[in-house]
C-alpha cells in the first residue's frame, strides 16, 4: 500500500493543477460578471478592501478595536447579502462568485490541519488501485453489469427458494447498504460456496462506495494478513507503514475477500480481532466474503470473533450452483 516519493508528489503536482484550473476558472467567471456587471465589481471590491480598511482604524485607536471589529463583521454581513441579490438578480447562482474546489474540505491541497485530507487518502488508494488493476475490474464488475440470468430458477427442496430468488434478495439487501452508507452503520458478511457471485457483489459495493468520495480498502484476506504480518516483523524494512495500518482501521470502508483461505493461527486470530473491533468501536463498514459456513467459523475462528460477526454483521448467504461455469456452457 505505500508507494515511493515519486509516485506521491505525483499525486501532489495533480493538487497544484486543480488549483491552478480552478483559480483560472474562478477569474474568468469574476471576468464575465464585472465586465456585464459594474455595480457586482463595485461591492466585490468594497468585500476585498474592508477589511484592511478595518484593520488600520484599529491599529489607529487600539482601545476601539473590538468596535471596529463588530463594525466590520455587520459590513461585511451586508455587502455579503447586496452581492447575493444582485447575483440572484441578473440570473446566476448565489455562490457563483465564491472559490472554486475539488474538495472544499482541504481548498485542494491535500491537507486540513498538516493531516491529510479524506481525498488524498482517497487518491492514493486509487493509486494503488490502478497499479493493481482493480479499477479496471470494477469498471467490469458493477452493479449495473450483474446479472440474474446465471441463476437457477428451480427451488431448492429443503430452503424452499431457489437461488435466483435468493440473489434478488442478496443483491437488493446490498444495494440498501449503498444506499444508506451515509446514514446507518452497516456490516456484511457475504458466505457460500465459491463461483457464486461474492467477489462481483463485494466488486460492485467498492464501486458505488468509491463513487461517493468514501476511502474504500479492497484486499484479500492473504493480502491483509501479509499487511499485518510485514508491520510486525519487518518494521525496520518499511515494507508496511503506520499510515498503511491506520488505513487499514480507519477507510470508510474495509472489504476483506476470501475470509478463511489464509493460514490461520493464534497471531492472524488476534490481528483480524483487533483489525474487525477497532473497526466497530469506530464505527466503520467492514464488508466480509468466505467460503466458509457458519458452522466452520465457530471451528476456525475465536468466540470473540465470532460474536462481533454473529452480533453486528448482516449474513447473506449464497446458495445454487458455481455461475461462472453457467456462464461458458
């Protein structure tokens, strides 16, 4: 997940050319208004220029500072609504005239407080997306590309559903917690058996999530646990980073595929548990695949585990045959 110092100030330099597009943007809008609008320009200058004017009262009569200051602040309240009514007026936006920003959290520079911003972790994780080709898969495995026709019509006798009811069911109950990701805190766990359509499913909640400007992490239960393992055996090689680990708790939504295939001992238990509560007590998204059962979780994984996953995730199960044997008959 880290990536060298070329790569970021890569990311970096893309900053300084928003900002470098969005101020050319905004002037050539403050163009048009005052060249068609002298009485905007007018007020637009007397907003630029109050404020020092207010400044040199103060430092002229300091023991009137903070009338000069209140003064100010009701000036500017009024110049602020004249210039909203003339814009409203002459058939533009009220904040037609105001900065214009990719992100108005950072003002597109990346950072809030020395920290980074939501969208610079985001850009790096989509940095690393595109170097692993996974952009190019969610561009192939959406929600608008999934398909029902796979699936089996024909009931299975003791569920008393057949599997292209039950992916309905699975499918919409996945869409709701897109839908509603900015609202409740919601936990999956997507189980059956392999060939199924839980990577697409889990592929095309990335997708929606990532579309709404949320920092999504997408790794294989192998890869989270190689994470885990180089941060706490190889700190000195800098393999894995803090900001990589803090990712890792942190994104607004973590979405762990093939749960189950890694090699599982006391040291992977502890991190998934430690990875999965943290994860809670924050309360951020966490979406789960496996091939396995319940059953076999209660043989694989501790009661700890197992209650945070019984207790705060939704199951949806998986059933019918492998579709992607369907799909080439």
């Amino acid at each position: 997940m880290s990536m060298n110092p070329t790569d970021f100030n890569r990311i970096l330099r893309g900053y300084d050319t928003k900002q470098a597009r969005n101020k050319q943007l905004h002037s050539k809008r403050q163009q048009e208004v005052f060249n068609a609008h002298k009485d905007l320009e007018s007020i637009h200058k007397r907003i630029s220029t109050i404020g020092l004017s207010s400044i040199k009262q103060a430092m002229a009569n300091p023991l009137n500072k903070d009338f000069y200051q209140q003064e100010l602040i009701e000036s500017l309240a009024v110049l602020k609504m004249q210039k909203k009514a003339l814009l409203t007026k002459y058939g533009y936006s009220e904040t037609y005239l105001d900065p214009i920003y990719d992100c108005s959290d950072c003002e597109d520079s990346g950072y809030i407080n020395n920290e980074k911003c939501h969208c610079l972790k985001q850009a790096i994780i989509n940095f690393s997306y595109e170097q692993s080709n996974l952009k190019h898969i969610l561009d192939k495995e959406n929600f608008s590309t999934f398909s029902f026709d796979y699936y089996s019509k024909e009931k299975d006798p003791k569920l008393k559903i057949s599997p292209y009811e039950n992916m309905q069911s699975v499918h919409d109950l996945c869409l709701d917690f897109v839908d509603s990701f900015n609202r409740e805190f919601r936990n999956l766990i997507l189980y059956g058996h392999s060939g199924l359509g839980k990577t697409f499913l889990c592929n095309s909640v990335a997708k929606e999530i990532l579309d709404q400007g949320k920092t999504v992490i997408y790794l294989s239960a192998f890869q989270l646990f190689r994470l885990f393992e180089n941060y706490r055996f190889h700190k000195d090689e800098e393999i894995v980073t803090n900001d990589d680990i803090e990712a890792v708790f942190r994104c607004d939504l973590l979405i762990i595929d093939d749960l189950g295939t890694e090699f599982n001992n006391a040291i992977t238990k502890a991190e998934l548990f430690n990875c999965l509560n943290t994860r809670l007590l924050n309360k951020r998204s966490t979406v789960i695949s496996t091939n396995l059962s319940p059953g076999e979780w209660v043989n694989n994984y501790s009661e700890r585990i197992i209650s945070r996953i019984f207790g705060y995730y939704t199951q949806l199960k998986f059933i019918g045959s492998d579709v992607r044997m369907n799909r080439f008959r």
